[in-house]
C-alpha cells in the first residue's frame, strides 16, 4: 500500500465519520425536546398546583407545553411571567 492509497482510505473513514455524525444529529436533538417536554410538563402540573395557592392559573394547552419542551426552563419561567402580566 502506497501513500495515495492510504490518503484515500482515510479520507473515506472520515467521510463515513461524517454521514454517521449527520445522521444521529436529529436523533440527539428530538430526544433532548422529547426529555424537556416531559420536564417542561412537569414543571407545568407543579405550577400550576402551587399556583392555585397565589391565584395563579396555569392552563395546560399545546402552546404551554411547546413553549417549555423548546426553551425549557426559561419557557416555563416565561410561560409564568405571561400568565401574571396577561
């Protein structure tokens, strides 16, 4: 085996490194909105049972649980702040 050919096994392996990262991009991106959506609905139920203490009503709609699967957190905490103001 000369140098060209080695070049060129190399550049194939880091060409298939590259499809496979490609294809497993959106898996790893859906499974993180799928893990904060299920936390964002969480975060919703418990709000909304401790709101009803203060005289905060949280409706669980599919606006409310988009908003916190893709900001998490911070969608919640806005989710909140929206729903004091408005």
């Amino acid at each position: 085996m000369d140098a060209a050919q080695a070049l060129i096994y190399v550049f194939f392996i880091l060409i298939a490194i590259l499809a496979l990262s490609a294809l497993f991009t959106p898996i790893r991106l859906g499974l993180k909105l799928l893990i904060n959506s299920i936390f964002g609905f969480l975060g919703l139920v418990i709000a909304g049972v401790f709101g009803d203490f203060l005289g905060i009503t949280i409706t669980i709609n599919i606006l409310t649980i988009l908003l916190t699967a893709f900001l998490g957190i911070y969608g919640l905490i806005l989710t909140i702040i929206l729903n004091i103001f408005f």
